[in-house]
C-alpha cells in the first residue's frame, strides 16, 4: 500500500508523464518506464526515499498507463481465483474460496470504465449504454463479465475469474481427491470410444476445468471445433483443432453470430467432435439434435444445473426455447443423443468434487431412464472445514457398444 504521501508522488508524476506523452507518438514501454524514473527522481530528490519505495511508486504509474492499473498486481497474485470490482470504490477478491475487500480503489469512475474499454477492445467486442452487458477475457485467458449503467445501479461492475495457468489434467484432478482414480479411468474409455458427456454443475463448481482435463483423453488424431461465447478451453495436443467464438453485434461488423450460428458452421467443417464451452439456451437444440444424433460421437459441454437430473430437465427447458414440439418427442432426442452426465459440486470446504456420474440408458414410459454409475459419498457432515468421502461406484455401464465398437471391450 502507497502512503499518503506516496499517494501524491504518484499523482504528480503521472501527470507530468501524460504531458510529455501529448508530444509523442508510438510510445514504447521502455520510453514510459524511462520518463516515469526521471520524473520520480526529480519529485523525490529533497526527501530520502528508500530503492524499493520507488520501484513500487514506479511500478503503480507504469500500471496505471500501460496495464490494468490496480487490477495488475491483483491478477499477477497466481493465489487469487476470482476479482469482484463494484464501482470504483469496491474491490473484492476470493482466494481459497474465500471472499475479501481490499482497500485498493479507483481514482475515479472514468478510470474503471477506460481499463473495461481496455479489455473488451483486445477480443472485438462493444459495451455501451446501448449494449450495457458483455462477456470478454484477458490476454491469459480469464474470463471478464462486464455490466455497466443503466442496468447496473452502483457503477460499472467487472467480474473476472481466473483459470490456473497450466490447465488441470485428470491426475492432478485425482491428486486432489475431485475424483477417484476409477472414476478417471472409467471416463478416459468412454471418451476414447465417442461416448456424448455432457458436465453439469453450478457456477463456481470447476465445468470448464474438468471439460478441459476431459479432452485430454481425446484421441490425438481427430479433428475437434471447440465453440464458445469467450475463449476459455485450453485443448492440448490435438493439432487438427479449430476454435470458434461467438461475435457480437455492432454497426461496424455487422451482425451478431450466435453459438447456435456456429454449431451450424461447424458441421459443414468436418469435425469428428464438437465441443460447446455451455449451453443455456436455444444452442442446446444444436448442440443435441444436430452434433450429438447426427453422427458426431464424443461430442462434449457444459451446463448449469444443480444434480444430473436437473441437467436433462434444463435440457429439456432449452430445446423447447428454440421449437415447439412435443415434450416426448425433445426427450427421445436427449436421450438418443446424450449418453452420459458428468455432475460436479462445490462442498462447503469450497474444494470441488464429482459428485454423480449416470448413464443416459433411454425411454420409459415416456420419461428419460438413467443408470446411475457414481455417486459421491460423504463420510461425515459435522466438520465444516474439511469434507471427507469419495466417489463410490454403485453401477455398471448398460450400453457398451461403443466400447466394443472402439475395440476396448467393457
């Protein structure tokens, strides 16, 4: 934290900075680090101010004209996993799943809409009045909501949330007991042989990471089109990989191009998978009907649910935005096209678990049947800090075909 006087220091010198940059065009960074040592040199030449002092004045005025101002050094913390700004004066961060203020702010309003600016600008997009809400991500991959005025009554709201920057892969989901090495291997074949996943979770539950540990058993040879509204999935070693993202409206690109636009797209791309970062709206009728039945097996998503269950009634709810059919003839669709749901859980030790894995055997009396496969046991409810348990194997897979087709066998 800078000192009052620090404070001052700061503001003097950026401001001398900005002058000088009135003059100049194309400015380097080495030319902004250089003017901002010389001004600090001169502004604190009749006081003794320590080295390391500053390198910390220097480094918060550098931030404030190149990066993101008080954000940067929050974002350089590899321990914080999400960043909550309500209005300029309201800064929360959560690290190891706990939520706190910091006494970090804005200097004013202007300055955290000109850093939101910032941001959407690098990946295409607009936020304005007239297009008060939008999602974009950083440069590292984090993901950044953006809402602001009228919709947002308290200033302009940034949320951002953090992935690590070297993705999870199953074993460190193992190590760190979210599932059960059984489990993993049970879900490495199904994956090799084409079976359609879906992952369900509420938000905060780990769906983009455990979808992207997922695709790592994805066979090295084939051609897979991930599809997202922001760019998060970070696929590794599949060379035939084509990465899609949606683009919003605006009077100089022209129209808006939805996921379901790009679902569509993709099927003309030759694809042997298809993957949606989420669904949660009319896109999972494409994203069903269209990949997961019309001969694009392994094809894999996420959606927001509280229990696997729930996530075949949200399906349900989604498909019946984009077309009025009978309810029955929607479920024979889910349950011919789906053909597992992965369910993750936040527990109240904030670690993330799989908590349920069911198999999606088909119709009964008109109703989707599942077979549950995995259920998540906790072995007790009285310590708050700590959940212990694991992810018991209570069934068996009915369908195996694809695993005999894949020459694996059950």
């Amino acid at each position: 934290m800078l000192s009052d006087k620090e404070k001052e220091i700061t503001v003097t010198v950026r401001k001398r900075v900005l002058e000088q940059l009135e003059y100049e065009r194309d400015v380097s960074d080495e030319r902004i680090g250089d003017l901002i040592t010389q001004y600090l040199e001169e502004e604190t030449k009749n006081s003794f101010y320590p080295y390391h002092r500053r390198l910390v004045i220097g480094r918060e005025i550098f931030y404030s004209l190149r990066k993101l101002d008080i954000l940067q050094p929050i974002l350089e913390n590899p321990s914080v996993t999400e960043i909550m700004v309500n209005g300029p004066n309201h800064v929360f961060i959560e690290k190891d799943g706990c939520l706190y203020k910091l006494d970090d702010r804005f200097e004013s309003e202007e300055k955290l809409k000109n850093i939101i600016q910032q941001i959407v600008a690098k990946c295409n997009r607009v936020v304005n009045d007239t297009t008060p809400i939008v999602d974009a991500r950083l440069e590292d991959g984090s993901r950044v909501n953006v809402v602001l005025n009228p919709v947002a009554l308290n200033g302009p709201i940034l949320t951002i949330r953090r992935f690590p920057k070297e993705p999870y892969d199953m074993r460190k989901l193992v190590s760190i007991s979210s599932l059960t090495e059984e489990a993993a291997v049970f879900l490495q074949r199904l994956v090799y042989a084409g079976y359609n996943i879906i992952i369900s979770g509420g938000t905060g539950s780990g769906k983009t990471t455990f979808l992207n540990a997922l695709s790592g058993y994805i066979p090295k040879e084939e051609r897979i089109i991930t599809i997202e509204d922001s760019a998060e999935l970070q696929i590794q070693g599949i060379d035939n990989l084509v990465r899609l993202e949606t683009k919003n409206a605006n009077t100089e690109n022209g129209k808006a191009i939805s996921i379901r636009d790009l679902i569509k797209a993709s099927l003309r791309m030759r694809p042997s998978r298809i993957i949606v970062g989420e669904v949660r709206g009319p896109e999972a009728m494409d994203m069903v009907c269209s990949a997961m039945n019309c001969g694009h097996d392994g094809s894999m998503s996420t959606v927001h649910a509280n229990s696997a269950g729930d996530a075949l009634l949200r399906l349900e709810t989604m498909i019946l935005m984009a077309v009025q059919i009978p309810v029955e003839a929607i479920r024979r669709q889910i349950s011919s096209g789906v053909d597992i749901i992965v369910h993750l859980g936040r527990m109240r030790d904030k670690s993330r678990k799989v908590l349920e894995i069911i198999e999606v055997t088909g119709m009964d009396d008109k109703k989707i049947s599942v077979n549950p496969i995995f259920q998540y046991e906790e072995e007790s409810k009285t310590d708050t800090q700590n959940v212990t348990g694991s992810l018991k194997r209570i069934g068996e897979l009915k369908n195996a075909g694809k695993l005999f087709d894949a020459g694996i066998g059950e």
